[in-house]
C-alpha cells in the first residue's frame, strides 16, 4: 500500500455505531509500530483497538479528547487515490 490514510475512529461504547473521525498526518509505519508493539514486519493495515498509552503517544501527532468512559478509539488504515 502506497498511498494510506490512517485515522482514529472512535465509537459509541458497548456499540457498533460510529462516532467521529480523526484523520492523522502521515507518521512513519515503524513508529505505529513502536507505539502498537506489533511485528516489525506488520504493515498496520488493520483495525488496532487503542488504549490509553497510545492516545498519548499519538497526541504528538494530533490534538484529541481521550474520552474512554463514553467511547471505543481504534487505529484504522485506508487507501488513498
């Protein structure tokens, strides 16, 4: 995958329903890596589920309000034209 998107989506706690987006600028794939502790060999492709430790890591990035009590955070990747 050349060209990515990755984002933050968040959702509605104990449900399925999306809440909002937050689109992160481009951060190399070793460092979502290091943040995720996942395989050096991981493209982080996938839907990661973020906990309070990577929120912080990623507000390096990208300013946001952690809000775990009312919703879900997770580490999505898209395909981009």
């Amino acid at each position: 995958m050349s060209n990515v998107q990755r984002q933050i989506n968040y959702y509605v706690k104990h449900g399925e329903d999306l809440v909002g987006e937050i689109v992160l600028p481009k951060i190399d794939v070793s460092e979502l890596r290091t943040i995720f502790g996942v395989p050096d060999d991981d493209p982080m492709c996938d839907a990661f589920p973020m906990d309070e430790n990577q929120v912080n890591e990623l507000k390096r990035f990208v300013d946001f309000e952690w809000d775990a009590e009312n919703f879900e955070y997770f580490l999505h990747c898209y395909e981009v034209q």
